[in-house]
C-alpha cells in the first residue's frame, strides 16, 4: 500500500515539474515573440529619430 502511494506521489510531482517547464518555455517563447513583433512596429519611427 505505501508502495503505491510513493509511485502516485512521484508520478505527481514529476508531472508537476514538467508543467512547470512546458509553461515556462512557452511563456519565453510568447514573450520572444512579442518582442520581435513590437521592435518591427517601432523600427521605422526610430530610423526617423521620432
């Protein structure tokens, strides 16, 4: 019986833990993108010197 609790509680955490690396890759991957897309918007106004 303990057994079983430890395997459900290591599936548990490392499913936790692999959440946390999916979301977090894809927060960076968000915000990367979202940079590049404001700096394209902004690039013609800078070269102006606006």
């Amino acid at each position: 019986m303990e057994k079983k609790r430890s395997e459900k509680k290591s599936f548990w955490c490392l499913m936790s833990a692999l959440l946390l690396v999916v979301g977090s890759t894809a927060y960076i991957v968000y915000r990367y993108f979202e940079e590049k897309e404001h700096y394209e918007k902004w690039k013609d106004y800078e070269e102006c010197g606006i």
